[in-house]
C-alpha cells in the first residue's frame, strides 16, 4: 500500500530497520502553534511485547494531534508533559506496513498493510499496541485509510455507543464537513437515519455529497429555532448553550457533545460538558459527553462499511511529511472539508 493507490508494496523494502537506526520524523520541542513543527533526524523507535513496528506510508491530521501539539486544554499535560511533550514526534492517525512486532503480538504478519494509532506517526516508521491497528482496507489508498481510524471511529461510537442511534431516527450534526462530521453524515445514513448536517454557506455541497437529506447554513438559519425537533443531536463544534441544544432535541430526545474547541485554556469545553452531565438526571432529555478510542473491533467494522461503498474517507488533500506544518496551520484554520494527510 502507498499514498499513490492500494495494495502496492512492490516498492518497499522489506528489510526492518537497524538497531540504532534513525528515520526523518516531524517534531516539537515545545508546546505551541504549527511553527514549531519542523523535519529532524531522530531514532527508529522501538517496539514493546504488545507494540507492532511500522513502516509508515501516509498519516492523518486530527483535532486530538493539534491538541497535543499546543498542549491545550492545559490539564492534558498532566498526562502528555508539563513542560514539554513527552514524546517529540507529532501525530496519532496512521497506515503502513508492518515491519517487525513484539514478542507477546499474535495476528500480524512482516509486510502486512494495517491502519489504526500509532505514537508519532508524522515520521517513517512508528510504534502502535497491536490492539489499536486492523488490516487496512483494500480499496483504498494509503492516504485514505490514514484519514480514518481517530475521526471516523469517534463518529461511530459518538452516534451509537453514546447516542444510541436507531434507524429512521431525525439526527442533526453540527460541524458536519469537519473530519468528524464528514464520517458522521455517513455513518448516519448508513444507519437509515434521516441526517440533517449543520455547516457554513461553502460547504453545503461538501454536505449533500456525503449524503445528508438536508442542510442547515449556520449563517443565515438557526438550527434551533424550534421548526425541527431531532432525536439526537451530534454538537461537534463550538460551544452552543446547552438550552439551544434542548431546544432543538425531542421530548425525549439525546444530545451527544463531541466538541468544545472554543472553551477555555484550562479545561476547554469540559465546563460546559459537566454542565450538561448535571442537568441530564432532572430533565427527559438526555446529554451524555463523549470519551472515543480507537480499537481493533472498531476498524474492523469500518473497514466492513467501506469495502461495501457505504463509507468513503473524505480526503480532501494529501501533503508531503515535510511540509506538515503548512497541513496544521490549514487544520487550525478550521478551512478543510473533510481530512487531510500526509504522505511519507
């Protein structure tokens, strides 16, 4: 598998890396915005009892990656680094081919083409726990498969581990030509959900193409203005009060938040997340918050759905490793339709 197309590893060499070899890899020093991204040499890291090593061909960008590049909220550092990262190396989304594995790793083969999270995958190789990576998809490119494990499995369990999804539900999904919302109008529909996907004047058609039955344009309509009434409503972006979301919602309806990247530096938007955590047990309503992590199981049932044509990752542009940093000003910017990647 490359970036160029599917199932292509003639090319590759097969032969792991070296004890004490070094690999080009994108890092930070620091906590801060996308400049402080750059290429250096740094060594190949290596795989634990229960880790795979991969050759990595193409890595995703995703809220989670620029979150642990600024170090905001300030309480993820708690687990991440005080001052500095933990880990130098940038990225979590990954595709590639196995290089080598621990001792205690069954179910993986040398070569064989997988995606799933890997501990920084902006670089050529990377190391993921074996229960976080699946046999990639066959009918896509390594630059695809990338875009998908993060954002694609937070739709997932976002619309029915948490939301509870049924089919024939009214869902309503804000922040839907985001890299989550792009899989959610999806995933929704695949699920015989009637989606109504929230989003901005310049990408409605980005929407509909993805299969949305209807479009709110968040700059001239109000999702809830109380016209419509859904059983559950995906909040994937901004900090809308919790009473705007009610309004919108069913008697009996259930509001999943999955966003909150205007929140404050400390916490981002947990405040409004537990708001809504103490008010859900005194209404009908119901608000549940989102905690998502991407595992073998997962992949395996995306990759069911995308073999079958009923999921396509929305890839919207692929960017050279060495030019990541100009790939993470455009993700902050909030300007991309779907995802973006990087090849290797």
């Amino acid at each position: 598998m490359t970036a160029e197309g599917p199932h292509t590893v003639e090319d590759q060499d097969a032969t792991p890396p070296a004890p004490g070899s070094t690999m080009r890899a994108v890092v930070r020093e620091r906590y801060g915005p996308a400049e402080t991204l750059h290429l250096a040499q740094v060594p190949v890291p290596v795989p634990g009892a229960k880790e795979v090593l991969l050759r990595v061909h193409a890595a995703g960008l995703d809220r989670g990656t620029w979150h642990l590049m600024t170090g905001r909220p300030y309480l993820l550092r708690l687990g991440f680094g005080l001052r500095a990262p933990r880990n130098p190396v940038a990225g979590m989304e990954v595709a590639g081919t196995v290089a080598a594995f621990g001792s205690a790793v069954t179910g993986f083969t040398v070569e064989q083409e997988v995606y799933g999270i890997a501990r920084g995958s902006f670089a050529e190789y990377a190391v993921a726990r074996a229960a976080q990576l699946a046999p990639a998809p066959g009918n896509l490119t390594a630059a695809q498969a990338a875009v998908v494990p993060i954002s694609a499995v937070t739709a997932l369990h976002a619309l029915c581990r948490a939301g509870h999804l049924h089919a024939g539900q009214k869902v309503l999904i804000t922040g839907a030509s985001g890299g989550v919302g792009s899989y959610a109008v999806q995933l929704a529909k695949a699920l015989d959900a009637e989606v109504t996907a929230v989003t901005s004047t310049g990408t409605v058609e980005h929407v509909l193409s993805l299969g949305a039955d209807h479009v709110v344009d968040r700059t001239g309509e109000d999702f809830a203005d109380g016209t419509h009434h859904y059983d559950l409503v995906l909040d994937l972006a901004g900090n809308p009060p919790l009473s705007r979301l009610r309004r919108a919602l069913t008697p009996a309806g259930t509001a999943v938040l999955v966003g909150g990247e205007d929140g404050d530096r400390l916490t981002g938007g947990m405040g409004r997340s537990l708001r809504a955590l103490v008010l859900s047990p005194f209404i009908r309503q119901r608000f549940t918050n989102l905690v998502s992590t991407t595992r073998s199981g997962d992949l395996h049932r995306l990759t069911e759905l995308i073999e079958a044509g009923q999921v396509v990752p929305p890839l919207e542009r692929v960017y050279p490793l060495e030019r990541a940093a100009e790939a993470m000003r455009r993700l902050d910017a909030g300007t991309v339709r779907g995802k973006i990647a990087l090849t290797v």
